[in-house]
C-alpha cells in the first residue's frame, strides 16, 4: 500500500484489510495476483463503496473489484471524467485521459 495513503471510510468492513499488498500489483502483468485481489473483492461487503471512492480518486490498484483498465473503460462508457493513478512517468498519450495528482509537496 502506498506510504501516506488514507484509505476511505466505507459503511462495511473491507475485506482487503488482512492483505492490503495483494491489493497492489506492482503491474497489470502480475496476473495471479490481479485475479486473487478481483476473486477476494467480489465477496466483500464494501465493494460498492470501494467502487465509488475508485471511480472519483486517481488510485493504484484493484478497487471495487476492477483494476486501473476496469474503472477507465466505466468512465468512459458512463461519461465520467477518466480518473488515472499518477505513475511518476510522462504525460499520458491518450488525450481524452485526466491525470490528477494529489501532491501536497512545495515547489
């Protein structure tokens, strides 16, 4: 989980809180570990609060049961602003894509 991270508060106990790292692929391609995070959030009773949070934060990982790629492809088919984690790398190619970031450092 990432330092500093404040996870959201949720009406039910999450499910990810006895293995939070599973939770956070180091990439898509950790494909074991993606379909283990997605199988543990489809029983939990916070999924749709998780869901929601993920759905209007810029947040790394599996949330709500979806994975960075889910939550874009919803935006997009509902017309949502595309929300997407900030990876430190460059801007990102697809224009249509917000990237937001949460910084709280001075310059």
């Amino acid at each position: 989980m990432p330092d500093g991270f404040l996870f959201p508060v949720l009406s039910e106990p999450a499910s990810c809180v006895n293995d939070p790292e599973l939770f956070f692929p180091a990439s898509t391609r950790h494909v074991a570990q993606v379909a283990e995070a997605k199988r543990v959030c489809s029983g939990c009773p916070a999924q749709r609060d998780c869901l929601a949070f993920a759905l209007t934060h810029a947040v790394h990982g599996i949330w709500g049961g979806t994975s960075e790629a889910d939550r874009r492809a919803i935006q997009r088919e509902h017309g949502l602003p595309v929300r997407v984690a900030w990876s430190g790398g460059g801007p990102a190619n697809d224009t249509t894509t917000t990237t937001t970031t949460d910084s709280t450092s001075e310059d």
